[in-house]
C-alpha cells in the first residue's frame, strides 16, 4: 500500500464567472477554505457545478490534483498554479493521484472515505480558464490529469489532514493508463474485476473499456 500524504488546501468555488461554454457560466475558479469543510455524497459544502451535464454528481463529487503536479506545471508555465486553479477541490501532496487505480480507496482525515473514480478530461472551458495557448493538448500530452472521487462516507476534512489509501484493486489499471487510453489488457481487467463484482465503474471509464474492447476487437478481425 502506498504512503500516506496529505492534504495541502481544500478548494471550493470562489465566484461564478462568465464562459462561452454552453452555460454560459463556469465554477472553475476555486481557492483554498479555511477550517473544517463538511463533504457530502456530492462533494463540498458550498461548492458548485454550473455545468452538471458534465461536472459534479456521485461519480465526480470531488476532483483531487497533485502539488507535485501542479508545481511541475508551474515550472513548464512559468507561472504559479496556486491550489484551485485548476479548478481542484483537493490539492494533495506525496499522494501519486495518476498512479491511484480505478477504484482505489482514501482516507481523508479521521471521518471521510472517498474511492478513485475517473479521470479529469481537460475541456474548453478549463483551456479559457487558464488562457494558455493549445492549453486541452497541452495538458492531454503531459499525461498529470488528476483524479475524480466518489464520497463512501461523509464528514469533515481539512487542510493538513492525512490522506490515506485503504484498499487497492487486483487490476492495476491506474488513472493516468485510463487518461492516455486504455489498451485490451487493461481494459479487460477492469471489466473483470466489475463483472465479478469486485469494482463499480463511473460512466466514463465504462464508455472508455467498450471501446477499447471493441477496437481490439475490429483490429483482431482485421488481422485474421
């Protein structure tokens, strides 16, 4: 099991802002909460979606992103990605977030209970968000998306709690294997592990193992 890390800033959203997206709106813009902050089955008290179609709900209530690779991103920028930039709720540091598996379990703090989910897809409005150039294939190539959280039991965390993984599964399939595309193995895998039972997939990564799988599948019976 890997090393406990902690959690560095606790982000939930500082002001709407004006998009061009369809909503017109975003809740991209998060800072860091002082104190306690309540999570619930759908993530942060106080936090938002303006955009529910495709952000927040069960399988996407929290979304974690790494210091390490933020501060990596600082350096390639030359710019400072202070926590919630880039639209976190969770900033941890010595917690491999890319190398988390789908379906993997944290404690957070002595209340809270969150599993490994998905993967953040950057979109157009994260690239407007940020205003750096080609920013969706920028940060695609980098291969450092962050990690979305399902909520297994909720509590209080806050900034400089532990973050604790429990429990691991047999697949192996990490989050950054699932960002840059899941091949057969490994979308087998996941399969097998939730036709046994063993894992729930999110929508998502479900959609992303069909079609895996099914391009194996053309390409087999090409080949014969």
């Amino acid at each position: 099991m890997p090393e406990p890390g902690s959690l560095l800033a606790i982000c939930r959203v500082h002001a709407l802002k004006p998009d061009a997206g369809p909503a017109g709106l975003t809740a991209i813009d998060k800072r860091p909460a002082s104190g306690p902050v309540k999570v619930t089955d759908l993530g942060l008290y106080a936090d938002v979606q303006a955009d529910r179609k495709h952000h927040g709900g069960e399988w996407q209530a929290l979304y974690a992103y790494a210091d390490e690779d933020a501060r990596w991103w600082a350096a390639e920028l030359g710019r400072e990605i202070p926590p919630g930039l880039f639209g976190e709720n969770l900033r941890t540091l010595g917690v491999d977030v890319n190398g988390a598996l789908i379906g993997e379990r944290w404690r957070i703090g002595p209340e809270v209970r969150v599993e490994v989910t998905s993967v953040r897809i950057p979109c157009g409005t994260f690239a407007r968000h940020l205003g750096e150039e080609r920013w969706v294939r920028r940060f695609t190539a980098a291969g450092r998306p962050g990690a979305y959280l399902k909520v297994l039991q909720t509590g209080q965390i806050q900034a400089g709690d532990a973050v604790e993984p429990t429990y691991r599964p047999r697949h192996g399939v990490p989050v950054a294997q699932v960002f840059a595309g899941l091949d057969k193995a490994g979308a087998g895998a996941l399969r097998a592990e939730a036709a046994a039972g063993r894992l729930q997939l999110a929508p998502q990564v479900r959609a992303a193992v069909d079609l895996a799988l099914r391009a194996a599948a053309r390409q087999e019976a090409a080949a014969r």
